[in-house]
C-alpha cells in the first residue's frame, strides 16, 4: 500500500518536473521558453481549480474549504492574467 502512495506522488514529481522543461529552466535564454511558462502557469491555475471541485466532490474536503481556496486560486488567476496581459503589451 505504501509503494502504491510512493509511486503515485514519484509519478506526479516527474510529470511536473516534466512540464517545468527540468532539462534546463533557461527561463531568459528566448521568447520561445517565456511563452512556454505562461501558457503553463495558466494551465497548472485552471488544474488546481479541477482538483479542488474534485476533491470536495469526492468529499476529501468541505465545501466551505473548497470555495475558499477557489476564490485564492481565482485571486492567483487574476495575477497571472494580469502578468500575461502585461507581457504581451510589452511583446514578450
């Protein structure tokens, strides 16, 4: 049971490793890779929304806890379209 949890959290390390671009994070190197970054960080915002519906559809949290960390991931959303909207204005 154990290496079931293991595998599964080792799984979840990768696949975000992955999506970070781990090879090498070379944020400044292009526009390519700045890009790259914000179209994840709106993704990983829109997931961490899914997973909080899903858990507390699943009942692994209250529904009051869920609605408030939907209205802090909704703030964090919020700055992330600002930043993205702010980068494009200044054509990065």
């Amino acid at each position: 049971m154990i290496w079931k949890y293991g595998a599964r959290r080792w799984s979840l390390h990768k696949g975000a490793r992955k999506g970070l671009g781990a090879g090498g994070w070379g944020l400044g190197k292009n526009m390519q890779n700045i890009r790259s970054y914000r179209s994840a960080a709106l993704g990983s915002q829109s997931e961490v929304e899914t997973q909080i519906d899903l858990s507390c559809r699943l009942g692994f949290i209250s529904k009051e806890a869920a609605e408030e960390t939907l209205l802090m991931a909704g703030q964090v959303g919020r700055m992330l379209h600002a930043l993205v909207t702010s980068l494009e204005r200044k054509g990065i």
